[in-house]
C-alpha cells in the first residue's frame, strides 16, 4: 500500500463511551475508516502508523439517519468504522499519536 492511500483509509478516531469501553475491557479500538477500505487495508495502516500489532478487524457500516425538515425528509450521511483489536499488550494512546 503506497503512503497516500495508507493516509486515506484511517479518517480518525470513532471516541464514544461504547468505544472507551472496548478499549479498556477488550483493547479494542474504533476508528472512522474510508467506505471503501478494506480489512486487510485497515489492519496495515493502523500497523503501520501507530506501530502495533493487529489481531484482528470488524468493519461495520452505519446507515445516515432519515430525519424531518422544515423542507420535508432529510438524510445525514452514514460512515463506516473499524473495531480494531490489538495483540496483547499492546496499546494506542491517541494523546500521543499526533
């Protein structure tokens, strides 16, 4: 994977209280991914840029809400993100990573 895509398919940090659960209890990590990445995609660019080791990836794709407008129906937009599970041990402080 060439440096610019590894820079595309990461779009951030997924933070909520489900996902600073799954860190502490599974060290698990959630990440905002691009809807067409893929799993060994997103494995080699969380190696490579926070320099752990991956176990394993779970993507999920969260469809936008429908929601009501003034103007009538609206969409949001949805996103994909990525439950990335860490080998033993291993670890991603975000306070860091910048």
């Amino acid at each position: 994977m060439n440096q610019e895509r590894l820079y595309k398919v990461l779009l951030g940090p997924h933070m909520t209280e489900k996902a600073a659960v799954q860190a502490d209890e599974r060290n698990q990590y959630v990440f905002k991914v691009a809807s067409d990445a893929t799993k060994p995609e997103i494995k080699k660019a969380v190696e490579q840029l926070f320099d752990v080791k991956v176990d394993a990836v779970n993507v999920v794709n969260n469809n936008g809400k429908t929601r009501r407008t003034l103007h009538g129906l609206g969409r949001r937009k949805g996103f994909r993100k990525a439950y990335v599970s860490l080998a033993e041990g291993q670890a991603i402080d975000f306070a860091d990573a910048e």
